[in-house]
C-alpha cells in the first residue's frame, strides 16, 4: 500500500521539528514523490548527510512502502 504524502510529511516533522516541508505527488500514484526539506539542523552538513537524515525520519519505508523520493534540502534564509 502507498504511502500518504501527509503521512511523510508528518514522520519528516517529528524528526525534524522545526523543518519546512513540502511534498509533491510526481505521478499521482503515491509512490513517486518529490520534497523539499529545509531545516536547520542541516547546518553544517552535507548534501549526503542532508539525505541521510530525512531518510531516517522515513524509518525504513524508502525502497519498500515507499518506492521513489526525489529530495531537496537546504538550510534556512537568514
């Protein structure tokens, strides 16, 4: 079953509290998914490292529940 784009937007949030976050259905199957990030706790980080933590927040489900995410992360304006 595919996952909700409210529902990876709300399991980014919990990890990444203060995160900017938009999600965008790429094919309207709710299994391609697009999302920018921006959070500040990317500060200081790579690209990589950007990644890996969003990953995270997904808990497992990238490649499995949910099939493809197209990321996009940065840190906030000042």
């Amino acid at each position: 079953m595919p996952m909700d784009a409210r529902e990876i937007e709300a399991m980014i949030r919990q990890a990444l509290p203060d995160a900017t976050v938009e999600i965008r259905d790429l094919a309207g199957d709710g299994d391609h998914y697009a999302a920018t990030v921006v959070s500040a706790a990317f500060k200081g980080k790579s690209r990589v490292q950007q990644h890996q933590m969003v990953y995270g927040a997904l808990q497992g489900r990238m490649g499995g529940v949910l099939h493809a995410l197209a990321l996009t992360t940065g840190v906030p304006q000042e």
